[in-house]
C-alpha cells in the first residue's frame, strides 16, 4: 500500500514537473519596451535573414539594411508571396498588426456573415538584447458562424451547410539572423 502511494506520488510530481518544463517559455518585453530597446542599439546598418511561412509556402529573404531601407536584397525567394522585404521597422509595423487582429472576423466578407475564421493563436516575440521582433505568428481556422443568423438564413435556404472555404492559414515570420554592420 505504502509502495503504490509512493509510485503515485512520484509519478504526479514527475508529470506536474514535465508540464511546468514544456509550459515555460523566456520572459517576452511588450512591444514599447523592445521597441525602446531596438532604438538604443548603437548601429544603423545591419543584414537581417529572414524564414517566411504563409499561404502554405516558405520564402527565404537575406537584406542588408541601412536606416530603415532596404539598401542591398541578396537573397529574396518571397516574391511570389504578398511580402514586401522586411526589414526591423516593417517587422514592428507587421506586430502590430497581428497583436491587432479580431479573435474572428467575417469571410468572405462583413455581409452576410456564415462563416468566420477564428484567429486561434497570435504572437510576437522579441530578442532579449536588441529588442526587435524575432518571431512572428498568426494561425487561424475556419468555422461555421453558429451564432450568425446569416448561417441558419444560407441553411435554410441552400439546405446543405454553407462553403466556408478553405481551413487553416499559418503565418510566421522569423529572424534567422540579425548581424550588425556598423
């Protein structure tokens, strides 16, 4: 008896410590702090790599960058993506964005509305000594809008579920590399 409480015990604090390890993740500044910190870096020039994953492709972009242009692109596969070269600011200007997304929002359009996709995970983290964002992700799915009676209207009248078009999207951005030039 005492044996399998003991076996019980350690098996609980073995998963309770697994779980905490897997949940932990570094400390992330808000956005205003590692902009901050970005802006205090002592250079002005610097060659950024960047891994783009969306619309189900993946593009590469390797920029040398001076003040907030684009001053050489020597590698750039993200042509065929709605990408521009990103360099720190537009990856500032594309944070906002994503931190900036509905839970939901309407698809194909605002009217009528039977089906919406769910924005089912949203991030931006920061690098902890230049501030400027490293990571990038959106990911959401598409579901029925139970809760819109545009739903139940299309239903009814098509008698079969409404198309709601394709399921998940996947967009994530990051910093391969990020090396000062001056």
């Amino acid at each position: 008896m005492r044996l399998t409480l003991l076996l019980t015990v350690a098996v609980a604090a073995g998963a309770w410590a697994m779980l905490t390890a897997v949940s932990w993740a570094p400390p992330n500044p808000t956005r205003d702090a590692a902009l901050a910190q970005w802006e205090q870096r002592g250079f002005t020039s610097y060659r950024i790599s960047l891994r783009v994953e969306a619309l189900g492709k993946i593009c590469y972009q390797d920029l040398e960058v001076r003040g907030k242009w684009v001053r050489q692109s020597i590698r750039n596969t993200c042509d065929s993506l709605w990408l521009d070269t990103l360099t720190v600011d537009q990856l500032f200007e594309l944070s906002d964005q994503i931190e900036q997304l509905p839970s939901s929002r309407c698809t194909p359009g605002s009217q009528p509305c039977p089906c919406h996709r769910i924005f089912t995970q949203r991030g931006v983290f920061y690098d902890e000594r230049l501030g400027f964002p490293t990571m990038l992700l959106a990911r959401s799915e598409m579901q029925y809008n139970w809760a819109s009676l545009d739903f139940w209207r299309s239903l009814a009248q098509e008698r079969d579920l409404p198309s709601c078009g394709s399921g998940r999207r996947r967009l994530t951005v990051q910093v391969l590399a990020l090396t000062p030039i001056e």
